[in-house]
C-alpha cells in the first residue's frame, strides 16, 4: 500500500473557501431577484428612510 502526501497552503484553502462563498451567495442574489425580493427590499428601505425623515422634521 503507497501513501501519498499532499501539502496544501492553508492561503489556497481560505482563498477557495471564499470564491465558493462569493459563488453561492452571488446565486443567491440572482434567485432573490427573479422572486422580486430585491426590489421589494429597496421598497421596504425607502419607505423606512421616508419614515425616519418625517420623523425628523416633527
């Protein structure tokens, strides 16, 4: 039986791990924008700034 040996930079591992995050959580976005929920956010962001200036001026 042979044993073979892989060192692995632990850079390269973090920096896979990152470009996977980056992936999926870019996929993520692209479902939440073809569900709406992107623009439903902004709406919802919007109407909580209107609220806040408002309540500002009173």
């Amino acid at each position: 039986m042979s044993v073979t040996r892989i060192d692995v930079d632990e850079e390269v591992l973090e920096s896979a791990g990152r470009q996977e995050r980056a992936a999926r959580i870019g996929r993520h976005f692209e479902r939440a924008r073809h569900w709406g929920a992107v623009e439903d956010a902004e709406r919802l962001r919007a109407a909580g700034k209107g609220e806040r200036s408002a309540e500002a001026s009173s």
